[in-house]
C-alpha cells in the first residue's frame, strides 16, 4: 500500500498544482466578467480551498503512508477519504454534461482519464479501510 498511497500523492499534488491555470485556461476573467463581485470571488476562492485540500490529502499521503494503512485512525481517514473520492467520482458522470467532452478529442481524453483517476483512488482508500 505505501506504493499506491505515494502514486497518489504524487497525482493529487499534480492535481492541486493545476489548479493554478485554472483561471487562464478557462478565461475566468472574460467569462466571468458578467457574474456579481461575490461570485466572480467565489469561484477564486473555492478553486483555491479545492486545490488546497487536495494538496493536504496528496501530502497527508506522501508523508504517513504506513500511518494511512496500519492505525486504527488511519483507517478511519481512509473511509472518510474513499467517501469523498466516491462523490467526485459520481459528479464525473452525473453532475458532468458529457456536453462539455462528447466529440472532442481532448476533452474525453482527459474525462476518461480522471475517471480512472478517481476509480483509482477511491478503490486504494476502500481497500486500506477494509485492511486489505
């Protein structure tokens, strides 16, 4: 399990990191130009505490993987984390449009892909909660 818990902190770190073009990739500040000051500000916020999390379950892996898998308490985090990835791996497919992938080559490649990605990680949370 150390091995699978530090390939996920490694991809969650990735993934926190990211988050940081977020606002140029997708021209927030054109597209969101026409939304109130609260939301424009809210989508900067919440992008950023997302991305913040996400870094802290990445880091929370790459530096207590044995804690993770062989303590009582690190099981318990492990159900709680497997939780959450379950959820956002349900929003991948029901929350999602397929609009925004559907025909497009770049766009299914990366929805296929974090949809591995969030398989991936919630099975490795299931599996170290039921000591496997």
């Amino acid at each position: 399990m150390d091995l699978h818990l530090k390939i996920i902190g490694i991809l969650l770190t990735g993934i926190a990191s990211v988050h940081a073009a977020f606002p140029k990739y997708f021209n927030w500040k054109q597209e969101l130009n026409s939304v109130s000051l609260i939301n424009r500000q809210l989508m900067y916020v919440h992008s950023f505490f997302i991305a913040f999390v996400v870094l802290l379950i990445g880091l929370l892996c790459l530096t207590s993987t044995t804690d993770m898998w062989n303590s009582e308490f690190g099981k318990r985090i492990s159900l709680g984390l497997a939780i959450f990835w379950t959820a956002r791996l349900v929003f991948q497919f029901c929350v999602y449009s397929s609009k925004l992938w559907r025909g497009k080559k770049f766009e299914t490649l990366v929805h296929i892909g974090f949809s591995f990605v969030w398989i991936y990680i919630t099975t490795i949370f299931f599996l170290i909660y039921l000591g496997k």
